[in-house]
C-alpha cells in the first residue's frame, strides 16, 4: 500500500485559463433582469458597478477563459494548492473509501477568496478605478479584496456583517493590515444601512446593498461581490483544475466531490472542471453542495427571480432563494450566511446534475474536531459542513463495503474563527433555528418577475 499523503504541482502548472461551466448547460443560461424595466439586463447596466472586462467574463459563452498573465504571477504566492490524501482521516473513520482534499487555506488570507479578488482588482485597474467598495461575511472575502487591492494599488471599503465584525475581530485587523477601511454592517454611512439598523446582526444582503450604495455614489469607485457571480466562480475553477491533475498524479478519480456553499463560489470552483468532464466524457461523478440548516437555500428555498441584496438595489437573478429580506440566524459559519446562490449553481440544482444536502453546526463542528485530530488542519467554520458530509459518505463506504473515492474542497482555515470552537469545546454552541414562517414571510415579498419554476 502506497503512503503518498501530498500530491504537488510545480508554479509552471498553474492553470492558464478559467473553465466557463455557462458553455456546458443545456440550453440558453435565463438572463439577470434590470429590475426598473423587468427587461434582460445589458452590459451599461452593470457598467456603473462592474469593469467591461468582468462584465464580458459574466455573460461569456466561451468554454474558456485565458488567465491574465499578471494574474498568474500572484497566484504563484501560494498556488498550485496541495491536494491531500486523507489517511489519518481514513483511518479515523475506519472507512475502506479513498479522502482526498484540495486545501485552499494555504492563501495568505488562509482562504480560496483570494483566487477572484486578484483578477477582480486586475480588471478594476486596467479601468482605471481607484478604489473598490464590498461586502463580507466571516470577513475571509473582505481580507481577500484588501490583500489584492494593495498588490495593485487600489483603495478598499468593506463593510462586514455585524454578527462576525464581534465574532472574529482579527480578521479586522488583518483588513486594516493590508490597508483596507472596514465598518460594522448594518452602519450609519449609508441610507441602506440606516435602514437596516434593527438587524443588529446584519446579514450578507444588507452588507451588499451598503456596498453597492457606495459604488454607485462615485465615478472612480466599484463594487466587488466575493460569490455569486458567474465571474466568481468563473475564477475559482482554478481550483478543479489543479484537482484534476493531482488525481491523476495518485491514479484515481473521484466518485463523489464533496464542498460547502454560501454563494456558491468554492464549490463551483472545484466542481465545475470535474462536472465538465462528466458530462463530456460520461461519467458518473457525483456532486454535493453542502449548506446550513439554520440557512438551507437550495433544500428548503424557492426558484425564482429575486434581488442579490436585502434592499433591493442589484439585479434580478433566477435562484434559489429564502426572500431577499431573509435575515438567516448568526450561526458561526458566517460565509454560509446569504439568502441565495449563485445562478449557474441553482441552474445545475434544478437539472438535477448536483445534489444539495443541509447540515446544523452542531454535527458539522463535531466532525471538524474528528478532522483536526487526525489531520492537523482546524478548518475554517464554513467548510466543516462539507467534512460532515464526507464522513457521512465515508460511513456508507464502509456499510456497502467499496473503496469509493472522495473529493472535498477544504475552502479555509479556521485559525481566525477560533472563538467558535471554544465556544463548541465548552458546550455552548447550539443549533440555531431556520423559521419557516419567516422564510413564508420573506418570500411574500419577492419581487414582481417571470416565473421560472
Ligand atoms: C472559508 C470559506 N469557505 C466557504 C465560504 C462560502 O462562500 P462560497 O460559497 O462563495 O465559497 C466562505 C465565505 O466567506 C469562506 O470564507
């Protein structure tokens, strides 16, 4: 039996273009609508918030995208990324099936946020913008944009959701060193955010809206969004990339891939290359996003058009969704804290090419701790949902008697989001509640739009 624990590329194996999954879906993509006109949205109505080249990136067709070669060179700060062979975790278990992870917490913000904050502050300063203005959960994205924003010289605003600005005050520090400004959300700065002032705890939506209000308020400012957006997960499919080839370095392919969604980002990310090789090559891979209970968007959510943020100032997007104005409870994973989900991802959820599964935090922390102890890395709160799954997996492995192979995404580390394990060593981290009544009340007031379920 082989030891090999760590298969590594060489920097001269960083992928040199995106995988554009938007090429693969049967049938054309529904468009985001403006919500004035009720009409598909154009590029001028994404100029005031976006640069043309991610706005051509967002509504590309191309199967792929070639990597500015600037960009490229600050990936080589810590990509290729390693991928793992979990045997201690293996042992753990006592699973006959085969874990492997693709460990994104190696970035210098310790997450894979950093794979589209580079190419989102490259873009923003070929355009000449000066500075860029955004929202962020945990405040993994937030430490992201401000590390990319000072590699090229632009200014930074994020405003982070109030749960996590008191949960995780390093992070803060972290934004403040790489030269970012950063406000508690909800915040007096903006109409939005004054709006908002009796969701103390704040939310991803009410964060965005505050962030696009600054944008829209300036010529030389723009909006970065950390998720969601086909351009995002565009840039994280460095991720699957990257995976691919580390497999075939160990002889295997997965059966299942496994990873956590908020906005969906870091799934698509190590997902979508590998989905395209299924649909090309006729595999039978198996996909599984996996979310919070407290904030289960593609189990329990409906599909249809709704607003990206909670006071209803971006476009209209096709999703599944809990109601713009859904303030999801503050559970520790505060990057898994958004009412919706990318559109290509709800897209590949309605069509049935990726299962959705949705896990309380209680059962998701115990199994980062079975994690910690037998492989080291203490995993940020967000990906610990998708190590839940895994060993789920693992156990059915051992029931069925097959070595299945197994694939997940560790997006980060959890060095930061420490307060949240003592909190779970102590025995006072508790399942928080998802309402039914308040999603019903919430998605009373979808927007008027085409029915797309
Ligand atoms: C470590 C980590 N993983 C996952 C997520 C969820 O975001 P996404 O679904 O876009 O990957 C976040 C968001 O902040 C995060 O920080």
């Amino acid at each position: 039996m082989g030891k090999q624990v760590k298969y590594l590329l060489d920097e001269s194996q960083i992928p040199d273009r995106w995988v554009n999954i938007a090429a693969d879906l049967p049938g054309e993509p529904l468009p985001p609508l403006n919500p004035g006109t009720g009409q598909p949205l154009g590029p001028e109505d994404l100029a005031p918030l976006f640069p043309m080249g991610l706005i051509e990136q967002e509504v590309s067709m191309e199967p792929e995208i070639g990597i500015p070669e600037e960009v490229v060179d600050a990936y080589r700060l810590w990509r290729p990324t390693p991928l793992i062979r979990a045997r201690r975790f293996e042992k753990a278990l006592d699973t006959p099936a085969h874990i492997y992870f693709k460990y994104e917490g190696v970035s210098p913000a310790g997450s894979h946020k950093p794979n589209s904050a580079i190419p989102q502050a490259w873009y923003n300063k070929q355009e000449g913008v000066k500075k860029l203005a955004t929202e962020t959960g945990a405040g993994q994205w937030g430490s992201s944009l401000a590390l990319a924003c000072e590699m090229f010289g632009l200014e930074c605003e994020v405003f982070m959701v109030g749960a996590s600005y008191d949960q995780k005050p390093y992070r803060r520090a972290m934004m403040e060193t790489w030269g970012a400004s950063v406000h508690r959300s909800p915040s007096k700065l903006t109409e939005a955010g004054r709006s908002q002032a009796e969701h103390a705890t704040g939310s991803l939506g009410i964060a965005i809206s505050e962030a696009v209000e600054v944008a829209v308020a300036s010529e030389d400012t723009k909006y970065a969004l950390g998720s969601v957006l086909n351009h995002v997960c565009l840039h994280q499919t460095v991720i699957g990339q990257e995976a691919i080839a580390q497999l075939e370095m160990a002889g295997e392919y997965p059966d299942v891939v496994v990873g956590c969604v908020g906005g969906g980002s870091n799934f698509s990310g190590i997902a979508f290359p590998l989905l395209r090789k299924k649909l090309k090559e006729g595999l039978d891979t198996r996909f599984v996003g996996v979310e919070p209970s407290a904030c289960p968007t593609m189990t329990k959510g409906v599909y249809a058009y709704d607003f990206g943020d909670t006071v209803g100032m971006t476009p209209l997007m096709p999703t599944y969704t809990l109601g713009h104005d859904f303030v999801p409870p503050p559970v520790h994973a505060g990057g898994l804290r958004y009412h919706g989900v990318a559109p290509i991802l709800g897209a590949l959820v309605k069509e049935g090419l990726i299962e959705a599964q949705a896990i309380p935090q209680t059962e998701a922390f115990e199994s980062a701790i079975i994690f910690a102890r037998a492989e080291g890395i203490i995993p940020a709160p967000e990906p610990t949902h998708a190590i839940q799954y895994v060993i789920n997996e693992a156990e059915q492995a051992k029931q069925e008697g097959d070595e299945r192979v197994i694939l997940f995404n560790l997006s980060g580390h959890g060095h930061l989001d420490l307060a949240a394990y003592q909190s779970y060593l102590s025995g006072e981290l508790v399942d928080l509640e998802f309402s039914e009544s308040e999603m019903n009340r919430a998605l009373e007031s979808l927007p008027e739009a085409p029915s797309v379920a």
